[in-house]
C-alpha cells in the first residue's frame, strides 16, 4: 500500500507540450519493491518529459485530435475509471491515476504488490484508493483559498516538505496536508498522551463553535407531458471548533421543522464516533413515506482542530423552489424565446442575488435582441451569445415573472463562440443561479442550544446557513432534451 | 570540484531533475553524488539547501550510488553527518535519517554484513522507543518528530525486508501501550505483526512467544536477522490479490497458535483496533489491510474483532476507508458480514457512488467496487464484472447513464446499464414502460447524434464508438438492441462519412453479430449513392473493408461511377484497394473490365500499374490462389510507387519457394505392356498438397527428356491411384531418375522439393514382343534367336534357382515374355528392349539348384545386364 510517484501537471493548451510538469515526486524503495513484485510485467516510472507526453496524450489533452488514432481512440480502448495505461518506452506503466481539475492533472502511480499481467482488478489493489486520497488531498491543499497564480506558485514550493512529512516513503500518512503544515509549525509542542494523528496540537483561546450548513440545489426542469422534472437538494455541514484540550467531545444535532424534508444518504466526517442506524440506513434509493426518519441527527464527534464538513446529506424537497418554463423556437437567423420562472410560496423571497443566464451554443455573435421582460434587467453579451436576466433580490408579489422577446445572430466563426455537445439545434437551457442566505430549502438547521461540548469552558455557538443554486437547468420545452432516467419514472 | 554556492547548486539540481539520464551522462554526473555528500557538511550552505539536497537523494538514490557498495558508503557518510551535527534544533536530522534509511534500502545495501545497517537499525529503534541518545541528537523538543520518523524508516526498512522487526513485536507493543506514538507505532506493529505471521507459517512454526518478548536489543548488540533470512528474501504483498476468502493460499491456516499465543495475539489486534480512532483516516485504512490480512485464514482468530469498526467506517465518505471495509468484506466474507451486513455495505456503496458531495473519480472507483463486489455467495463466473445479485435495478435508478455524463462516467455507467439489460432479457418488454433496454436505445442515440456534429471533436465520435462497441460487448445477443443500433450507425455514417476510420476500427473489433449486418448496412449505404461526392475517399476506404462477394454489381457500378472522380494518387489508391477487397473475395465477372478500363484511363502512371498488375492477377491466377497472393493486407501504399507495397505483399507468394519434401515416392510393380515401358509410381504425402507437378530427369541422357506427372491434390491417409511415367530409352540400361515436385501448400504457397533419386531397372525396361501367330510360336522364336547373328552376341550361364524352381521363378518374373513354354523344365523368353534390342533366353533342363541359360541379343551392350539381371533373379523376392 504505497505509492511509486506523484505528479501534479498544469495543462497549458495551446503551448507546444500542452502542459508543465510542476511538481513530481518518485519513492525509490517503493518502487524497488513494485520491481520485485511485477516481476516481468514491472515498467520502471519514466523521466518527467516521457510521462508528461503520454499522460496527455491518454487524457486527450494535446491538442492534435484531427485524426484517428488507434492506440487512443479504437472503440475498444475503452476507460470507465480515473486509472489508465500509459505507454512509455515500449511498455505499459499501469495503473496510473490522474485527473484534470481546474486546468491541474493530478497524476500518480501506487504499487501493486503482485504481477501486472493479467491486471488485477482495480478494487483488490489497496494503493488505488490511497491515490486518490493523495490527489484529493494535493488538491484540497491548493484550492483551500487559493486566488491567484502567485499563490498556487507559493503552495506549489511548500508541497516538498509537505510530502516529506504526509508521505515520506511513499505510503501516505496523512490526506490532509494542511495538518502537516501545521505540524511543522507545532513541531516545538510537547505532545501528551493519546494525541490523535490528525490533531497536530490544541486550541489555545475563547472556546466557541461554528456551524454552518449550506445547502446547493439542483434541478432539470423540461416543462414536458412525458418527461418529469427532477430536482434535488446537496447539504454540507461545516464545523470549526475552537476548543481547549486534547480531545474535547462535541454532539452536534441537526433538527427539521414539522414539514422539513428528511435528510438522506448522509456521509459523515471520520471524526464522528458513533452513527444511529437509522442515520446509517436513511436513503434517497428507497421510496419515501411517512416513516421516514426526520430527526433530530445527532453527530458526536472529536473535532479536528481546522475547519472540516462533518456531513454531506441529500433531500428530496417536494417542490423546487423555482418552477419555471423555457420555450425557443428558431426561426431562420433569428430565435424566439419565452421564458416565465415562478417562485414557491414556501421559499423565503429573499434573495442575496438571483439571475438567470441564457446561453446560445453553436451559433454566431448576437446582433439584435428585442425583448421584453415583467421584471429585472436583460443584460445582453452579444460576443459570448449570452443574455443574463437579473432578477435582483426580490421576486414580484404575483412571484411569478416572464421575459420574451427575439434574437437575432450573426454568421459563427469556429474560434470565438461557445462550442457545446449537448446543445445542437433547438436544445438549450437557461440556468439559475441564485442564493439565499439564513435559509435551508430543508427546514434543517442546527439549534444553537442543542449543541452539546464537554470541555472546559462554555463555548458561545455561531451557526449559519445558506441555500444555493447548482446545475439548476430549465431546458427548451420545444425540442429534446438530455435527460436521465429518473426523468422518466413518472 | 570546490564548495557550490546555494545558486549553482539550485541550477544543477534543477538540471538534474528536468532529465536525470541526460544530466549523469554529462560531465557533471558522475561527481554528483560525491559532491551531494560532501556539502552536506559544508558549512557555507544553509539548511534549507541542505534539506533540497537530501531530496534529491530521497528520490534519485539509483542514480546517485549505482551499486550496493556505493549506497553502504553514502549512508556510512550520511551517519556520519548526522552525529556530527551540533546539538541545537537542525532540520537535518530527520531528512537524514530518511536519506540513509532510502540509501540502504533501494541500494540493495541492508543486511547483516553491511556496516552501516548494523548503525542504523539500533539508532532506529532507540530513537523510536524514546530513548534518551544523549545530547547529539538534539534538543527534547525534536525527540518527539524523531520518534515518529524513526518509526516511519523502520517500517520502510520492514517493508523492503519482512521479519527485520520479528524480534522487536513485544517491545513494539509495550511502547504502543505506553505513551509512544500512536500513529506511527500501530502502523510498525500491524506490519511487523503481519509479517512475522506469514514467515512463521511459511517456516511451519509458531509465534514462539515473539508477541510478549519485551526486552530490547542491546545497544551495540547483534540484530537478530533470523526471521528476515527465514523470510529468504520473499518480499510479502501487504494485501494479496483477493477474492481468496475460501482459499488458503496464503498459508496462514497452517499456523495453529497455542491458546497461550492466540490470547495474545488476539489482545495486539484488539489494542491497535481500540486506538484505530486516533489515526488518521488513511492510516487507519492500512491498519485494517494489514490485520485484515494478518488474521486471514488464521484458524482461532475469528474476524468478529473488527466488527466494533465497521459501523463506524461505513458512514464515512473515505475513499480509503470503505475500499477498507471491501477488503475486510473479501478477506472474511459471511464470518463477519451478514446477509443483513451485505446488504447495507452494497447499499452504502452505492450511494457513494452517485453522492453528488463526492468528486468523480471517487464515482467511478466505487462504480467499479460494485461491479467488482464481493459477494457472500457469488453466482457469476469470477473475474468478470457483474452486477451483485442484490443489486436490483431499483437501487441502481440513480446510476444509469447520461448525456451529461463526462465519456469515462458515461461508459461505466452504461456498462451496468448493459448488465441490467442482459439480465432482462428474458423479461418481457411491457407497453409504454421505460424498460433498461429502451433507455439504452435513445441514450445511443443521442450519443451518435452528437458524433454526427460537423466539425464536433473527436473525442464525442470515439465516445460513441466505444459505447456501441461496449453494447455488443454485453448484448451481443439480443437482437432487439442490436438492429436499431445497426440501423443508427448507418445513418450516423450517412450523416458524417468522415468517421470512416472508426467504423473501420468498430468492424475490426467486433464479433459477426453485429459485424456482419453492418457491413451489409454501410455497403449499401455507400453504393447507393453514387457519384461525385466529397466523402469519396471515406466511401472507399469504408468499402475496402466491407466489400465482399455480395451484391458485387452494385459495388462495381458505384466503383465506375467513381473512378472518373479519382482525380489524385490518393483517392486512385484508395479504389484499387477496394478492387482488390473484390478480388480476394473472388469477385471476378465484371471486376476484369473495371480494372482493364482503370489501367487505361487513370491519370496516375502508378495507379494504372497496379490496375494492370491487378487484372494481370485476375486473369492468371485461380480464385484461392488469388486470395493468399492478396491477403491478408496491404500495408498503406507509402513513398510513391503502391506497386512496390504491393509486391513485398504478394511476391512471396507467387515466388516458388524451396520446401523439405513433402511426399515418398516410390516405383511399383512393373506392366509390361503398350509400346514403351511405363512406370507405375506410388505416392505418399504427409501433408495436404495441390497443384502437384512431379518433374523427372535422367542422369547420362540414357532416356529422351521426360514429361511431367500432374496430380490436383494429393491427401495424407487416402491412397491415391498410381501415376504412369512412361519412359524412353535410347539406350536399353537402368538409370537414376532425379526428381523434383512442384505444389501448393494448404496455405497458398507455391513450393518447390527435391525428392530422392528413383532407380529404374534393367526389368523396367522390358516389353514383350506383338503377339506371335497362334500356330507357329516355337517358329517365331527361333526367328527371332536366329536373327541375333551374325551382329549380336551369344552366351551362356547358369542361373542359380531358389527353392521355389523354375516354374514360380519364370511365373514371378518372365511370364509376360514367355513365347514357347514347356512347364515345368523349358521356357523359351523374347524380351523386347527398346529403343530397338531384343533379349531372347532358353531355359531348359533345370536341376536341382539352378538352370542353364542360353542366351542371345542383337546388342552385345545388354549381355553384361542381362547376365547381372539373371544370376540375380534367385535372390529378388
């Protein structure tokens, strides 16, 4: 259970090697070992350069995709994971694990302690899942605040020494690499007793907790007879506890109202000792009913000292919170379009912001739009064929609002506007985006007086929560539309 | 070379690393390991360049000390460094530990002979048992990290070398239980613990009280590196290919503790389990890999010890944890989960991977647990991906596939939707209900819709040929996904000629159920529609690849059609090449005309060559023949000249080549008769053989030249009739024939052997004479025997007889030539020789052991063959 490498590439389309090796680590006892245990089948880690060319090439990231090539696009090449054969020197280095994630391929190799030939599968290799908990946490250490290039370079220049302390021969020791940052930092601490491994000191200060809960919801709206719409809601409960001594316990519980939608498919954070059943069995795939488990959920835990998610839910609210239509027709170089979003009398009307953004995939620039709209503003973008109606902070009291009008288009040119797969002839969308703050669309909330700590001190208690949109699509009623197969379960 | 300032040596490290090979085949190279040793040292370097220089050696320790030797002296040196350091905070301590640690380990180096081994380990374990070294290694506040390093470089050690720690078990314990690290400790423990198990079993013994031994090695003792020899180098897998939970490959079962040392093994397994808490999620994953596996098959230990854990692990979202919990799940199967227990695991994986808080490839990675899943009681054949029993299709609703889905989400999810669909096939299809099967139909719709986009990427064809290509794959079967899927490519290809190439590939890689409908399909696709057409040089390529003996009036007409369009060398190629997919599918009327018209109007010189080499083969060579000198490809006509291509393919094949014979030959009983002596020839082959020509020639010219010997096909086992060779003597002797044969193998090749020499006989050459008149034959042959002389020769011999007399010996050789006999004591024998001698014999008076001959010729050469042929008639059977 180790790993052989570690990459972290950043993908420069456009430049002739389409991508920068920034960072790569190689554990040679590691792979002294994977050279013992392959046998014939071993392929040593090539050198950078070699790597960085058949990574991306593998992943479809150079940018010669003209022509067939059979060696990556035969149908039978055929990739259902984020794990891949590469061939480098005439052999085949596998399994190689990578994604790309916001123009960063995270890439390494773990040891598999048998022959290569023929592969085992994916699921009997313990180093596979330790991979991606490297990644991830490469990952996370990047993106926790990281706002511009200057600070990935100083992240990048800190991951060595990170690694050297999370994962000093290969095997990983600790996903959470902010936590080695911060054992570097403690080093000086004298630690005491039965110091768990992922609290690298403690908490010296005002004892207070923070809970937050935010919740993303989803939907596809068709507005069609034999397609049903779908929506659903993602919770994350977030949790920093500033607390005095080494391991303080806490029980946080998360309440419904009477009409709260039950909380499904709850994750919790390794931090959490114990779990109800009922908490363990409660399920989006079963069919709801009244019996559902509605709460309260209580989540006991020893908190790390960082900030982490204590739990990731998912709701199946009755409505969603927006319901809407969205109708375009072409018509030659122009496009008529008719849109009308109505608000739930449930929802709280109060928005920190709430737009909906009209894109025209596949064609020219916009050259004239006429429009009129029962509310907001219509902001045109006619390069990027974009319309953004700004609703603003509030919906109307009818709380039901259209906008139609036409657009438009010039002759495309291939380069400036948006290429999209899905959105060929008459399918297109409009998406929401909107988000309300001290709102959850399940009713849950944390009551500040059910949080129990037993620790030295009366922790004062901040909870927050906020609703946001993601991937709230409402697809063109007049044409077809990409559907999954919920959608057809009327 | 002098001290490097902090600068040179960022620049020759970053050197090395952008290529390390090129970097030590420099000048430089072959120093720099020395030099990285050296400065270590140096006093005018900072920490921090320190610190980069031993990660340098962490990662590239091969290259810098190639060989055992050279990574003893580089860790020696490390050492060295290390207790030379002064005793305030260093951030070189626990690098250097690392560096010597990784020296030792990838050099080959670690073993009892190795000096700096003998240091390490006890400094190691000191230092990892808190132990107060003394002021060289820094201040107390750094004794904490160390101990945690200590442990991390014993592990490693541990790992490179299983049963290194076999003696420390019960010192590793009692630390664990005091107030070591509990991280680093359990880890070394449950490895060291893992280890030892396996050796022992391995060695047929027992613990031997290992788990309670407490004392330490003694400072400057030996290291006892027994169990590290026991283990004879076998590195052991931390986790062994599973499923194995039944199997006892491991040879663990064969380790039987006493009650005694199962009570204590059980309570190590249950203190590192009770802290597990404390570790990180990560680490406590290899923690239940490692025990998982150390107690597999371990008769006494049941699994139930981990069962506290389990509720715990399964509520988390650790990618490592549940891969965990699998691993469990495989190692013990129904001994610690349940039904129930099974139920809620699949149920718990399923719901992670679709969970919309988790990233993709954790989706996929546990998509492919599901399909992977171990099973209590599995049904499926092992090794191939299925769907568990228990997962029925209403837990998987919320993964099946999308168009939104990214390519690698989409083909795992339409994977299990293809499993879905074939375990329904029996069921019937009911009215308007979304059955799996007509989802998959408008989800590859969709997919080829997009594939369809002119000017759309590559990646969105190749998606959807892969998803077609993954259906067949799994529905091979069923008819009522593959028509309509037959039907969608062929108007995908309608709609995007362009993707030729994939279609090919598809064709390629696909099994006849759908193979052999679509190329039916995109046949009649192209053919229908011919003319000038930008796609031409896709329609032709799609048509040398589906062109076969059907409907070849269609395909012709659409090739004429074209031909007057194939304006370049490229699309001209690109014909003929499908002219020839219709030559070796045996295509002949219609396709000689094509080709004579082709090798007179195409523009290109080369091209109308290959045209006429092509109807050249058409007209000379039989359909079979044809097929091999064609097959079974053509490697793509490179440079300028296709005929050049064309002929390293084919000229083996119409090169006759030398083959070992293939066949015996052999002369068979005589028939004297006709006008010239013939011989009857028998044949034996050893393997299929066609087209045979037998060609024969006499040494000396004693014979004029004589004609070949046909046979169509000659087969191993069936007896075939004799062939005929006449002969023509000029001169009545017995020669030497040599022989060749020509034929063709079962494989189209035309090959060419010499067979042994064949004898002919001086009695092959015999003929009687025209019947003589009934009446008068005593006055024939004295005609005859009066006509020698005066030219001829006259002698007289005794010819010995066996013990059959004379009546068997003339009946077995002489009978055709008898004129005058007088059984049993006189015969009178006239033996034509051609060209033109007679032999005429009186044997008469026989006694007991032989007869005299009286013997005359008109040609005194045949005397001496005669008498040879005479004396030896006895001893021929």
């Amino acid at each position: 259970m180790a790993q052989r490498a570690v990459w972290l590439i950043s993908h420069e389309p456009g430049t002739p090697l389409c991508g920068t090796v920034r960072f790569s680590r190689r554990y040679p006892t590691v792979e002294k070992r994977a050279r013992v245990f392959n046998g014939t089948s071993y392929v040593p880690i090539p050198e950078d350069g070699p790597f960085l060319k058949a990574l991306l090439f593998e992943l479809r990231l150079l940018d010669d995709d003209k022509d067939f090539v059979e060696s990556r696009d035969s149908c039978s090449h055929i990739n259902k994971t984020s794990v891949y054969g590469l061939l480098v020197g005439g052999g085949e280095l596998w399994p190689v694990v990578a994604f790309l994630k916001n123009n960063m391929i995270y890439a390494c190799v773990p040891l598999v302690e048998q022959t290569l030939s023929p592969r085992p599968p994916l699921i009997s290799i313990s180093g596979i899942s330790q991979s991606f908990e490297l990644l991830f946490g490469i990952q996370d250490f990047l993106h926790l605040g990281q706002k511009n290039d200057t600070e990935l370079n100083t992240k990048l220049n800190q991951l060595p020494d990170l690694l050297l302390q999370a994962c000093p021969f290969g095997t990983l020791l600790d996903a959470n690499l902010q936590n080695s940052l911060d054992s570097i930092n403690f080093a000086s601490v004298t630690h005491p007793q039965k110091q768990p491994a992922w609290k690298v000191g403690t908490y010296k200060g005002k004892p207070q907790v923070s809970i937050s809960i935010t919740e993303k919801v989803k939907s596809m709206q068709y507005d069609k007879q034999d397609i049903a719409d779908t929506w659903q809601v993602v919770g994350a409960v977030t949790c920093k506890c500033d607390l005095e001594g080494i391991m303080p316990n806490v029980t946080i519980s998360l309440s419904l109202p009477t009409n709260g939608s039950p909380l499904q498919d709850i994750l919790v954070h390794p931090c959490v000792t114990s779990l109800d059943s009922a908490i363990l069995t409660s399920s989006s795939i079963d069919a709801m009913d009244d019996s559902a488990f509605s709460g309260p959920y209580k989540f006991p835990f020893t908190p790390p000292l960082e900030s982490f998610n204590l739990c990731y839910y998912t709701s199946q609210v009755p409505v969603p919170p927006i319901l809407g239509f969205y109708q375009m027709k072409e018509e030659e170089i122009q496009v008529k379009i008719t849109v009308n979003l109505k608000l739930h009398e449930s929802v709280k009307n109060n928005f920190e912001f709430c737009e909906a953004r009209i894109p025209f995939y596949n064609r020219g620039p916009i050259t004239h739009v006429e429009y009129k709209v029962s509310f907001g503003q219509l902001e045109v973008f006619r390069e990027k064929s974009l319309l953004i109606w700004i609703i603003g902070q509030k919906f109307p009291k009818s709380m039901e609002i259209s906008l139609s009008g036409t657009v438009t288009f010039g002759a495309k040119s291939h380069e400036k506007q948006p290429f999209d797969e899905i959105c060929i002839g008459g399918t297109a969308y409009l998406k929401l985006h909107f988000k309300i703050l001290d709102y959850t669309l399940t009713g849950c909330y944390a009551d500040q007086h059910s949080v129990q700590v037993f620790a030295s001190g009366k922790p004062k208690i901040n909870t927050h929560r906020k609703l946001i949109s993601s991937d709230y699509y409402i697809w063109n009623s007049k044409a077809p539309a990409p559907i999954t197969y919920g959608s057809l379960l009327l | 070379m002098g001290p490097l300032s902090r600068e040179t040596w960022a620049q020759r490290l970053g050197a090395f690393r952008a290529s390390p090979s090129a970097f030590m085949a420099g000048p430089e190279g072959e120093d720099l390991g020395r030099d990285l040793l050296n400065e270590l040292r140096s006093e005018k370097l900072s920490e921090q360049t320190k610190v980069s220089l031993l990660a340098l050696s962490l990662e590239y320790p091969a290259q810098l000390w190639p060989d055992a030797a050279a990574a003893e002296a580089a860790a020696t040196s490390l050492l060295d460094t290390l207790v030379l350091l002064p005793p305030r905070p260093s951030a070189l301590r626990r690098p250097l530990l690392l560096a010597a640690t990784t020296a030792l380990a990838a050099g080959d180096a670690l073993g009892p002979t190795s000096g700096a081994s003998r240091r390490l380990l006890p400094l190691l374990l000191g230092l990892a048992s808190g132990r107060d070294l003394g002021r060289g290694f820094g201040p107390a506040s750094e004794q904490r990290p160390l101990q945690a390093t200590a442990c991390e470089c014993l592990r490693e050690l541990e790992s490179c070398k299983p049963g290194l720690l076999g003696g420390c078990l019960g010192l590793l314990r009692s630390l664990l239980g005091q107030e070591g690290p509990v991280q680093p400790l359990s880890l070394l423990l449950a490895l060291a613990l893992r280890n030892t198990l396996v050796i022992q079993a391995r060695a047929r013994a027992g613990l031997q009280g290992l788990l309670v031994a407490g004392d330490m090695p003694a400072a400057g003792g030996p290291w006892n590196w027994t169990l590290a020899e026991e283990a004879d180098a076998h590195l052991q897998p931390q986790a062994p290919s599973w499923p194995a939970a039944e199997e006892e490959e491991c040879g663990l079962a064969v380790l039987e503790p006493s009650p005694e040392e199962a009570r204590e093994l059980r309570a190590a397994v249950a203190q590192l389990l009770d802290t597990s808490y404390l570790l990180t999620p990560v680490a406590q994953a290899q923690l239940l890999w490692l025990l998982g596996w150390a107690l597999r098959g371990l008769r006494g230990q049941p699994p139930v010890l981990f069962k506290p854990q389990l509720v715990r692990l399964l509520g988390t979202a650790q990618l490592t944890l549940l891969h965990a919990v699998l691993a469990l799940k495989a190692a013990f199967g129904e001994a610690l989960f349940t039904a129930q227990d099974e139920a809620l695991l699949l149920r718990r994986l399923t719901l992670a991977a679709q969970h919309p808080a988790l990233p993709l490839p954790a989706h996929l990675f546990y998509l492919h647990c599901l399909l992977n899943f171990p099973e209590n009681c599995p049904l499926g054949p092992t090794g191939e991906e299925t769907a568990p029993l228990l997962l029925g299709p209403r837990l998987c609703r919320g993964l099946l596939p999308s168009l939104l889905h990214d390519p690698s989400a989409l083909l795992a999810h339409l994977h299990l939707l293809c499993l879905l669909c074939a375990e329904d096939e029996e069921k019937e299809e009911k009215g308007q209900d979304w059955c799996p099967r007509h989802y998959l139909g408008e989800l590859l719709a969709g997919l080829r819709q997009r594939a369809a986009l002119h000017g759309g990427p590559r990646a969105l064809a190749t998606l959807c040929f892969q998803a077609s290509y993954l259906v067949v794959h799994c529905l091979a079967t069923q008819p009522t996904v593959l028509t309509p899927l037959t039907h969608g490519l062929a108007r995908l290809y309608r709609a995007r000629p362009a993707l030729a190439p994939h279609f090919v590939d598809l064709l390629d890689r696909v099994g006849p159920e759908l193979g052999e409908p679509l190329r039916t399909a995109l046949r009649q696709e192209v053919v229908s529609r011919p003319g000038r057409d930008e796609a031409l040089r896709w329609h032709l390529q799609i048509l040398s690849k589906v062109a076969d003996g059907k409907a070849p009036s269609a395909t012709l007409g659409f090739l004429r059609a074209a031909a007057a369009h194939c304006t370049d060398w490229g699309l001209q190629q690109a014909l003929l090449q499908v002219c020839r997919a219709l030559l070796r599918a045996g295509v002949g009327e219609g396709l000689a005309d094509l080709l004579q018209a082709l090798a007179r109007q195409l523009e290109d010189p080369d091209g109308r060559d290959r045209a006429r080499l092509y109807y050249i083969l058409l007209a000379h060579l039989a359909g079979p023949k044809l097929g091999v000198a064609l097959g079974p490809s053509l490697a793509a006509p490179a440079l300028t000249s296709s005929l050049v291509a064309e002929n390293q393919g084919f000229a083996a094949v119409l090169m006759v080549q030398e083959a070992p014979a293939p066949m015996r030959l052999s002369v068979g009983p005589r028939r004297a008769a006709g006008p010239v002596p013939v011989l009857q020839l028998q044949v034996e082959v050893l393997e299929p053989l066609y087209s045979v020509e037998l060609r024969f020639r006499v040494e000396g010219q004693l014979y004029a030249p004589l004609g070949a010997v046909h046979v169509p096909c000659l087969l191993p086992g069936r007896p075939c009739r004799p062939l005929h060779l006449p002969l023509q003597p000029r001169r009545p002797a017995p020669a030497q024939l040599a022989v060749r044969a020509l034929f063709a193998t079962p494989a189209g090749l035309t090959c060419h052997a010499h067979l042994p020499p064949l004898p002919v006989n001086f009695a092959d050459l015999f003929l009687p004479f025209p019947r003589a008149p009934d009446g008068d034959k005593q006055g024939f042959f004295e005609e005859l025997w009066d006509s020698c002389l005066p030219e001829g020769a006259e002698s007289r011999l005794w010819c010995p007889l066996g013990p059959q007399g004379l009546e068997a010996l003339v009946a077995r050789h002489l009978d055709p030539f008898v004129v005058v006999a007088q059984p049993p004591t006189s015969y009178h024998v006239a033996i034509r020789l051609p060209p033109a001698s007679r032999l005429l014999l009186r044997l008469e008076a026989a006694q007991g052991d032989g007869v005299p001959v009286a013997l005359r010729t008109d040609d005194w050469a045949v005397l001496p063959l005669a008498g040879d042929y005479l004396r030896g008639l006895s001893a021929a059977v």
